[in-house]
C-alpha cells in the first residue's frame, strides 16, 4: 500500500489473490525465494499520456491515455481498452493483474496487460468518438504490435471504437496484422468474439451447477447490466434453459418476471448497440417495473453480476442469500467487493471469480489471434465448440487447486492454477 498510494482497487484485487496464492506459495519456497508473487505484483511497464482531440463545436479537448503492460512471462501483453470517466492507473493496475491470472487459466499463450482513457463516448457522436480513437491510436500505436501487445475492448470500447483504432494503426504501421482483437468480420475479425464474454459465463455456471448434480434448466436469474457481457450472458442461459428477469445500467434496473425471451432481447441488442439508449426504455416497451439501484433484491436461483467493478456488496449478497440465491458467476471483473465474497462463502452460495468465469471473452480473442495468423477463418459452430471446451477446461482447474472437503472453493482453486503457469515461467527465465 506505501508503494501504491491510493490505489485502492489495485489494493483490493492483490490481497484477494494474496490469501490464497501465499499460503501455497509457503508450501512450496521455490515461488517464496525467487519472490515470484511481489514480482507479479509490479507491472512491467506503464505507459501514460496526453490524448488532444477537437469536439464537433470546434472546443480542443484533453485526456489521459494508459497502457499497463503487466506481464509478458507466457505470451505477448493482451488485455481490453476502457474508455470511462472513472478510468485512472488504480482501476486499470487492478484489471492487468487479474488479467495476468485469467489468461493463464486460458491455456492460451498470452500476457496481461489492460488501458483505456477516462474520455465517456456516452453522448458524442460517431466523428467525436472516430476523432478520440484516432488521437488516442496515434500516441499508442509504437508500443503494441501482433507479437508484443494486442488490446481488444472492454467498457466503452466495443466494435465501432476498435474499427477506428484498427484503420489508425493499419495507416501509422503500414501493415496488416492481428494488432487488436474484437475486429469486424471484414477485416480479420472472429465470429463468436462478441458473445464470447456472456456465453463463456453462462457456460461456467453450468459447470458449477452440474459438479453439485444441478442444471441451469428452470431456474430464476438475475443479471445486471446490459453491455456486452450482459446481453450475451442472458442469450446463453435462455438458450440453457434458464430465465432472466433484470437487466440494468447506471440508472437502475428493469424487472421482467415473465422473462426476457429472444425477441426482447433481440429489441435490447438493438437499443443497447445500435440506438445507445437507456434500460429504461424497456420497461415503458413491455410494459414492466423499472426501479432505480441494483437488482439483488428480485428473488432467484442464480446471479450473474455483469456490469462494473464492485457493483455487488454486503447489502446485495444479503438479498441475495434471504432469497435463496444457490450460486453468483461474474461476468464483469471483480464485481462482488472482498466482505460480500466472505459472506457467499458462509452461507455455501457458490460464487465464481470473474477472472474464472469471465475468461471466455479473451479466450476468443486468443483464437482470434490464431486465426490472424494462420489466415483462416473458423466458423461459429466450432468457435463455440472450442469456448465452451475451454471454459469447461477452467472449472476443471478451479476444481483441481480448490476442493476442500465437498465443497470447491473457486477463488483459491482459480488463483492458484493461473499463478502456477506465470510463475513457473517466470521463475525458469530466472532474476529478470
Ligand atoms: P459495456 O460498456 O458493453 O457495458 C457495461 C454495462 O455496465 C452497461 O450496462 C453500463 O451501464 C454498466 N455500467 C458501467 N459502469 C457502471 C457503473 N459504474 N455503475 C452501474 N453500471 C455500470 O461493457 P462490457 O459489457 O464489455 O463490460 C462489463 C464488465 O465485464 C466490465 O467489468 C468488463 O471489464 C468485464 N469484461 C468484459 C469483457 C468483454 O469481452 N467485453 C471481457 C471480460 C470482462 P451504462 O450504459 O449506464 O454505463
């Protein structure tokens, strides 16, 4: 904490991975003399910098750029943008070192790295965001590449802002190359890349439901958000054969007791990505409640926190618990704050860290990647088919380093698997 002042998240996601990777790590000195875990713990480089662009009433605009190359022990950087307000080095340290983690746990060969600016895209139009993209691309440009480190999306950051950043690059470069994921079809893009994040998620509460002999069939689930690993994550437990009754954004929630089937959220796709419009306007659509705050309170069998960063605490997991709740899988990283995960833990809910269960998105971006090189094309069918190996490959790891007794603790069992893949590697190019 004295060498990372103020860095509260950052804070937040070591000592969530400290308490289990140190009593391993006492175990077994080897990690413990070369002073692996400290050494993970410091980045590898920051990268910080100045983006100037012109609003469309001609005002110049300043803001602040970031690449965190966190770890390159096991393959080049890889990690998403994120284009915020709240944006800032704690936020974004926090997300590299749970990358480092969850791309380990991939299997895939790749590093950890995460940046993004704190410039909101909410309410500029397409040439003010197409003019950031560019600004921010310009300055970023020297210090990514197909082998060294390829960005994607998080927050903010979906296709249109990566189309924009990619033709920068392509101009600034002179090449072609893989340098970003969660490109468009056209240009070196992969099917399935946009579902990834959500159906990884649902796919990892599956597996967790059927280690305790249960299926998602039938059951009540909440999920809060509505971006990206939202609407997908609520596609792929419809399809598993679960109902979602919320979606929410910064402005509330919406409660759909019927459940939202394909068409409405076909309708959300549309609103959400195409219109940008708010989760309220759902509820005046189809005629349900809309209620401001978080959705923790709307009774159900399983959770699946899909929006922000510490959107679920002891008051949510509380409801949650009253109400029977019997598992929590995030879909969005480190949602559930480190005193809502103790309480889970006491009252048996299974909870899966985001780092396991949110793992799907840059693990299609890793065969994205792959695609690029081999230029070729998959198709969706064996994408998903290889995503949903692949999650089922993490849960089987979490079950692995995290069995205690009858019952998996997901946390330890997820930190540990993909600390020893870094570590092993880090500790074989030795003092470095
Ligand atoms: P999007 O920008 O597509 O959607 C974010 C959603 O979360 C929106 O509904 C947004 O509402 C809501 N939200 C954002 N900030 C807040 C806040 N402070 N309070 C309440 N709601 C908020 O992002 P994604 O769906 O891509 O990402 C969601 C989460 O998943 C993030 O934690 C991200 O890091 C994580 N993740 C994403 C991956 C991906 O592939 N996209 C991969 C792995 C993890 P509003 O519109 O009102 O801001």
């Amino acid at each position: 904490k004295k060498r990372n002042p103020g860095e509260s998240e950052f804070h937040q996601a070591v000592f969530e991975v400290a308490a289990s990777v140190i009593p391993y790590i006492q175990d077994n000195p080897r990690y413990r003399d070369a002073a692996i875990l400290q050494r993970m713990t410091e980045p590898d480089r920051t990268i910080v910098f100045r983006v100037v662009w012109e609003d469309d009433d001609g005002n110049i605009r300043v803001n602040r750029g970031y690449r965190v190359q966190f770890n390159n022990a096991i393959g080049p950087y890889k990690g998403g943008l994120r284009f915020h307000p709240s944006v800032n080095l704690s936020i974004l340290k926090f997300l590299g070192f749970e990358q480092t983690f969850k791309n380990s746990l991939t299997t895939l060969p790749m590093g950890a790295g995460k940046g993004g600016a704190d410039f909101n895209p909410k309410g500029k139009s397409d040439r003010e965001v197409m003019r950031f993209c560019q600004s921010f691309m310009t300055e970023l440009w020297t210090h990514i590449g197909a082998d060294v480190d390829i960005p994607a999306g998080d927050i903010g950051v979906g296709a249109r802002e990566i189309s924009y950043m990619f033709g920068q690059y392509k101009r600034l470069a002179k090449e072609f190359t893989g340098v970003l994921t969660g490109k468009a079809l056209e240009f070196g893009g992969s099917l399935i890349r946009t579902e990834a994040t959500g159906y990884g998620n649902a796919f990892f509460m599956q597996e967790m439901l059927a280690h305790r002999g249960e299926g998602m069939k039938d059951k009540t689930c909440v999920v809060s958000g509505s971006g990206n690993v939202a609407i997908y994550c609520a596609e792929k437990i419809r399809q598993l054969g679960g109902k979602v009754v919320t979606l929410s954004d910064s402005s509330g929630f919406i409660h759909d007791p019927n459940g939202i089937d394909e068409s409405k959220l076909e309708w959300v796709k549309d609103l959400k990505v195409k219109r940008r419009g708010r989760i309220s306007e759902y509820a005046e659509m189809f005629g349900c409640e809309f209620h401001e705050g978080k959705p923790w309170g709307v009774p159900c069998d399983l959770a699946f926190p899909c929006a922000t960063q510490n959107e679920l605490c002891t008051e949510g997991v509380s409801q949650l618990i009253a109400n029977g709740c019997m598992a929590v899988s995030e879909g969005a990283n480190m949602p559930t704050t480190v005193e809502a995960i103790d309480m889970l833990a006491e009252a048996g809910v299974m909870y899966g860290p985001g780092k396991a269960a949110n793992a799907g998105g840059v693990a299609v971006s890793g065969l994205e990647m792959t695609q690029n090189s081999i230029r070729l094309a998959w198709t969706a069918e064996e994408l998903e088919s290889r995503l949903e190996q692949i999650m089922v490959g993490i849960h089987r790891q979490c079950v692995q380093y995290g069995q205690e007794g009858d019952h998996v603790n997901y946390v330890k069992g997820a930190n540990i698997a993909g600390f020893l893949k870094v570590a092993d590697a880090m500790l074989a190019y030795g003092v470095i």
